[in-house]
C-alpha cells in the first residue's frame, strides 16, 4: 500500500508538470462596426500602444485576408505561462470596452490556445518578430484519435529542422473558448514566393521521399493515411497578414 501511494504521488507530480510546462497563446477576433474601420483601427492603435508594449504584454495583431472573415482582426496574446491568468488585467479590459468597444460590430470570446512545441518548427524564439503572412489551416480530430494525427505533424517539424525549412511552423491546440478538439496549424512565411525553402534537401527529392529516409520505407504513407483518418473534418486555408502598426514593437 506504501509503494501504491508514493507511485500514486509521482504520477500526480509528473501530470502536474505536464500540465504546467506548456506555452499559452489567447486569441480574440474583432471586426469593425460598420463605416467606422478608421475610428476602430485608430482606437485599437492608442490602446496596444498604452497597455501592450513590452515583452511582458505584447500584443499581436494580424487581419485576415480571405475567405468570409475579410477584414478582421486577429489579436493575439503570445507565450504565456498559467500564471498568466491569475493577473489582473481589468484596468486594460475596461479601457477596451469603454474606448475601443464602441467602434466592434462583431467579436469572439476569448480562445485559449496551447502550443505543441514539439510540432513546432522556427517559432521558439521570443525575441523574433512574426512573419508578414501567415497560412492558417484547420482541423477537428476525431475523439481518440489525436496520437495518430500528432505523430505526422510532429515528425514534420522534426524533418523541417533536419532538412532547413526556411518558414514558421507550429500547431494549436484549442483548450478552452472553443471545441477542445480543434488544431490549427500556421505556416509563415515573408513573401509569396521563394521564401519557403528547403535548404538542405538532397537534389531531386521531395517531401514524402526525405521523410521516408528519416522515418523508414513506407512512413510517409502510412503516417499522412493515418493522420487523415483521424480527421473529423477540416477547414480551407485562411491567408493572415501581421499587422505591425496594431502591435507590440510598433
């Protein structure tokens, strides 16, 4: 019973340290009422100005180029610890609801979202700025099945730092604000074309071949079948673009 209890315990201390040794990403979304995008802009402008300038409260704005969402505004609260939502932030929430809220015609709630840093690639670096654009892709995994989608991605960012991808990589995963099954996957990247390279790809070779020689003969396939399996569904490309004059560092 005594060797029950002390296992028991570490378990609980390695669960614990799991659950405490990941990054946070909360994100909210935020179109402009209305005939009033330059009053909106300029107003989320003189608030992230006053409250969100410096590494501790940097703020990261993105507008979405495409699809239904054109013209919204994507801010993000980035790398962040759970002590992070035992602050107080009511002196900045009010200041948005009273000067920025007035101009929002629609919004989301909060959305907290959790980095896998294992399936992450050039995007762990704090001190770099984002990308100018980003792709934004969706999923919904099936219950039960995240191991089978999780092992793809992140074998991708392994095979994306052994072979010198140029762009960001990284993958979410929503934990509260939003179903808790949904990922998102962003790849960034500064110009359309060119820019996502692969700088130590052997000569003729593409992405299925380089991870059958990383993973073993036949990887590739099963892995990408197996990860598409687990899909419940998934969502078309959304384009971002960072918008440094609503941001941290502006």
């Amino acid at each position: 019973m005594k060797k029950l209890i002390v296992l028991l315990v570490l378990f609980s201390i390695g669960v614990q340290g799991q659950v405490w040794d990941r990054e946070y990403w909360v994100s909210f979304t935020y179109k402009a009422a209305k005939g009033q995008e330059a009053a909106f802009e300029k107003a989320v402008k003189e608030k992230t100005k006053k409250f969100n300038q410096t590494p501790e409260n940097a703020i990261f704005t993105f507008e979405i180029m495409n699809g239904e969402n054109t013209g919204t505004l994507w801010r993000f609260v980035p790398r962040k610890t759970r002590a992070f939502f035992d602050q107080d932030s009511s002196k900045e929430l009010n200041y948005w609801s009273k000067n920025v809220g007035p101009y929002v015609g629609e919004e989301s709630g909060q959305v907290v979202w959790i980095r896998y840093l294992n399936a992450s690639h050039n995007f762990d670096n704090p001190n770099r700025m984002p990308k100018k654009y980003y792709r934004v892709t969706t999923y919904f995994v099936k219950p039960g099945q995240t191991d089978h989608f999780m092992l793809l991605q992140e074998r991708l960012a392994k095979l994306s730092t052994a072979y010198g991808f140029t762009g960001e990589r990284a993958l979410f995963r929503a934990e509260s604000g939003d179903n808790p099954r949904k990922f998102m996957s962003v790849l960034g990247y500064d110009a359309h074309e060119g820019d996502m390279k692969w700088t130590q790809r052997p000569e003729g070779k593409m992405v299925p071949e380089m991870y059958d020689d990383m993973f073993g003969d036949g990887a590739w396939e099963t892995d990408f079948q197996a990860a598409n399996e687990a899909l419940e569904t998934w969502q078309l490309r959304e384009r971002i673009m960072f918008r440094p004059d609503l941001s941290f560092g502006m």
